[in-house]
C-alpha cells in the first residue's frame, strides 16, 4: 500500500500495524544531480564501486575529465518485524534491488542472509555489495562481497547488529534523459536495511 510521508519525518514511516509479520518497506526516489569538479572523486568513486570500464568509456566518449553531471536514484527496501516477524520478501519490480531469501527475524534464521540482487527483473552476476554492520554500541564496519553467478550474495550477519547492503549499476543515460537532465551517467543505488535479533 503506498504510504505518505513528509520530508524532514523521524521515523520515516509511521503506522499501526493491523497482524504480525514481515513487513518490506520500500522507496524510490526521484533523480538527483550531482557535479563532478574533480576528476579524482569520480575514479575514487568509480575504483571504489567496482566499475573500471566507467573509466574506459568515460574516456572512450570523449567527456571532459570535469564539469560534468551524474544523475542518482534510490531503491531501498527496509525489513520490518511486526510481532513475530514471520514473512517473506518478493520482488517488488524496481528497477534494481534486493530481494531478501532469508529473514533475519525468524528462530530458525541461521545467521547467513542470502540476498538476489536484481536489475532490470534479471540477476546481477559477479557484482559488488558493500555492507555495513552497525553493532549495539553504535560502531559501524564495513566490508564488500560479491553475488554468484546466480546474483545471489551471502553474508554472515551477527544477532542484534543492524546493517546496509549498497550495490549499485552505472549505466548511460538514454538520450532523451541526458538532454532532459543534462546528465552523462546515471547511477541507480540498490539498497536494503534489516536487524538481525
């Protein structure tokens, strides 16, 4: 069901819930900007999201190393237990994201969260996710790992930790977005939050 929000709301969403369950949240944004005024923060961005042929094609399509624009768009899905927690995930058709094949609220959850991660409706083999594990006490690590040839990651995820999974697709906008939007590229940011109890 869609839900209304207001910008600046903490939480985001508030509602009562009718039964007990797993509840999937989910968000898509509208496009953003942004500038690159500096070469370096577009490989360093580039190096650190895995994407080196972005660099080749980048040079490839004779754009400049500076001035130019990246449009950005959100995916994220948050999984919510409502009493028992007890539920599934789906595909909710965005363009990217993941797709929960555990849930991480249920007794017999064995503390490996194995993820799809989609684009476009298909699999995304060999790609990168980065996770971000926040413990009890507010410290956050970070590491990547990657989907099998399948699209389907696995991380071991520790109880009472809440975490981030980020995979992202950097693509070519299509001409009539790039005119629209003055863009050269166009990220699209898979995103996925749980808790584990």
């Amino acid at each position: 069901m869609p839900v209304d929000g207001r910008l600046g709301d903490i939480p985001a969403v508030s509602l009562t819930a009718q039964d007990d369950g797993l509840a999937v949240l989910a968000y898509v944004s509208t496009q953003n900007r942004l500038t690159y005024t500096d070469a370096e923060k577009f490989e360093a961005f580039c190096t650190h999201k895995d994407f080196p042929e972005v660099l080749e094609q980048h040079v490839a399509r004779g754009l400049p190393e500076t001035g130019f624009r990246e449009g950005y768009l959100r995916y994220a899905k948050a999984l919510v237990a409502i009493g028992d927690g007890a539920g599934s995930d789906t595909d909710l058709g965005m363009e990217t994201e993941f797709v929960a094949l555990d849930n991480p609220y249920v007794p017999n959850f064995d503390g490996v969260m194995d993820v799809e991660l989609l684009y476009q409706g298909e699999p995304r083999a060999d790609a990168q996710i980065e996770v971000f594990e926040r413990a009890p006490d507010g410290t956050v690590a970070i590491m990547t790992t990657r989907t099998d040839a399948n699209g389907i990651g696995a991380v071991a995820v520790k109880p009472e930790h809440t975490y981030l999974f980020d995979a992202v697709v950097m693509r070519e906008p299509d001409a009539a977005t790039a005119e629209a939007d003055g863009i050269v590229w166009q990220s699209l940011w898979a995103a996925l939050t749980f808790t584990v109890r």
